[in-house]
C-alpha cells in the first residue's frame, strides 16, 4: 500500500504537490496553467498528485502574474434573477462566457439603488474584467467611487446615465403601441394601463407607447384607467380586481411587465371575466400559452439581450475603445387569444364576486 503524500499544515500548495510528483515546482505550475511543454509521463504524475492531495490552484495569486491581470471572470447585476424574463438573459450572458472560459458572477439589485452601489463596489474589489447591468439608479455617474476606469461595463434592458457604455435594450415604445392599437382594432376604447415603478425607464417608455397608440386613435387618455407603481403580482391583482368592479370598467387591460401580467390574469379569473375582457402584456411569462384563453403578448427576446450584451463586452474588454454604441433588440407580438376578445358588456359577476 502506497505511503500518503506528506503535506504541509493548512491547504495544499504547489510545493506539496511537487514533492508528492517528485518534480519541480515550475513543472507543476505548468501542469496546471495548462501549458503543453510538459510531457504527458510528468503531466499524469501531477495530476494524480493533484487529486490525492485535492489542491485547488489560488485564483487570486494567479490573477497576479497574468500580464493581462484578468480573473476571467465578469459580473451580471439584474433586477430579480429570479425573474422568468432575468433568468433567459442571464443563461444566454452564461453560455456566451463559458465558451471563453469566463465565470460569471451575478446578482439580484432589488430596484435597491443602495444595494446597486453596494454591489458594483463589490465586484470591483473582485477584479471582476467587466460588468453587465440593468441599472436602478438615475445616474450611474454618482458610482464613480465605486467603478473603476478600467473596468468595461454594458447596459442592458435598461438605459444608463452618466457613464459612457454601450447599451442592449428593447423597442418598449414601439411594443407597447402595437398591443394598444391592436386592442383599439378590435374595438377596444377603454384600455386599461397597469404599470411598473414610474422610475424605472422601460415602464415609462411602455406607458409613452401607450399613449402614443392612443393618441393616434383619437382616444383620449383617462386617468381612471392608469395605474403606475405596480411591481408584484398580488398588487397587479389586487388593482385589476378593484378596476373591474367599477360602474364603467375598462373593457381591455394592457400590463407593462410580466408579473403585473399575473397579477392580472389572476383577478380576471377570479372574477369569472377571462373570456370577457381582453388582456395584452409586455413580456411572455411560463406557460402563457397554456391558460385558456391564451395571453396574447409582446414578447421580448432576453436570450438575444443577454448573447449582444456578453458580445458587447467581451469586445470591450479584448480593447475596443471606440465610441458607445447602443444595440436595439426588436420586439414580437405574439397572438394567443386573450388579445383579440371583442368588448363586451359588464357582466354582473364582476361586482358579486370575492
């Protein structure tokens, strides 16, 4: 029976490996920097030394005798990772970094823009080679603490302010009127808007393309029927609820974010009115369509946000210093049914209904 390698107190380290292969410790670093030098005789020595000794080479020193002093590593801040249409993005921004060999390091920013500051400062102090963020704050110029110059960083979703980047964001104005001017097609007036936070710049710009569509019908805006400051599920349910039972309840509902979306989809079938009132939402959620009717919806393409946006950055940080670009992703209407209900009178169980 083969004698265990000795090794030093605490965590293995390359001499310990060394000595247990019997070479030198330039040849292990070889091995595991992943040099072809090293002949496959003495590479299969230190990897069987390696994984008897279960070393674990230390990033942070290696970091430090890159010349290019990169981690191979870059930070993904979104909104709520959780989120159906941040989880698509995020996945495409992973695939993209593992087929470079980079790790991606990603966080939830909860509209915190504290937390924002928190975490940008966080990742910087990781030397992490670039950022990708869908910003919270109104100007990302206040973070200049925090960044770092050298740092590259994309915008995604979300246009950013006060530092130079490029941006990957969707045609939110342009989606939002096609939903509207199709529900006034089907002969749809009163069109109810439920909206995100009024900070965030993507629900600003649905609520713009909202009225646009409006507009161009002749239709003038109510302010009975638009709602901001929407940001759950169960407080989009909770408003659909109390539009519906009004005296003179919209016949239509245009929600500017998926959760909003549930939220409503929710209170329409809680109040037996699925089939009567007409629904469009921004952005395509899970099973969408499944439901019966349907949900007919704008729907984004986060997985292409998330591949341009990676691409985006990798070009910075291989050294494109040319001017910010910005990188529009179009949107599609998707039909489904929910959409394309014909108004109809109110019916009565929508005010006897819990």
């Amino acid at each position: 029976m083969s004698e265990e390698p000795r090794v030093s107190a605490g965590r293995p380290t390359m001499r310990d490996v060394a000595s247990a292969a019997g070479v030198s410790i330039k040849t292990v670093s070889r091995v595991v920097n992943g040099e072809t030098t090293v002949s496959p005789v003495l590479a299969g020595k230190v990897q069987d030394a390696i994984d008897r000794l279960r070393y674990r080479p230390d990033i942070g020193a290696s970091t430090l005798r890159r010349s290019d002093r990169r981690t191979e590593t870059i930070a993904l801040l979104l909104e709520d990772v959780g989120n159906p249409f941040s989880a698509a993005l995020h996945r495409a921004v992973e695939d993209e970094a593992r087929a470079r060999g980079v790790q991606v390091l990603t966080a939830s920013l909860d509209e915190d823009p504290h937390r924002e500051r928190e975490l940008i400062r966080t990742f910087t102090m990781r030397r992490v080679d670039g950022l990708i963020i869908a910003p919270v704050s109104t100007d990302q110029g206040t973070l200049h603490s925090e960044l770092q110059t050298d740092v590259p960083m994309v915008f995604v979703d979300r246009p950013g302010h006060g530092v130079p980047a490029d941006s990957v964001l969707a045609t939110n104005v342009t989606g939002a009127s096609e939903a509207v001017r199709h529900l006034v097609a089907h002969g749809h007036r009163a069109i109810a808007y439920l909206g995100d936070y009024t900070r965030i710049p993507t629900a600003r710009l649905r609520h713009e393309g909202y009225l646009a569509a409006l507009g161009e019908a002749g239709i003038p805006a109510d302010p009975r029927l638009i709602v901001h400051d929407l940001h759950t599920d169960t407080a989009a349910e909770s408003m659909v609820m109390s539009l519906l039972r009004r005296p003179q309840p919209p016949t239509a509902l245009f929600t500017s974010q998926n959760l909003v979306t549930i939220g409503a989809v929710r209170a329409l079938r809680r109040l037996q009115l699925h089939r009567e009132i007409a629904l469009i939402g921004f952005d395509d959620f899970p099973m969408a369509d499944l439901l019966e009717p349907a949900v007919t919806v704008v729907a984004q393409d986060p997985a292409m946000m998330g591949r341009i946006a990676a691409q985006a950055l990798f070009r910075r940080i291989d050294g494109d210093t040319g001017a910010p670009e910005e990188f529009w992703i179009p949107t599609t209407f998707v039909r489904r049914g929910s959409g394309e209900l014909p108004p109809s009178p109110p019916s009565p169980r929508a005010t006897t209904a819990l």
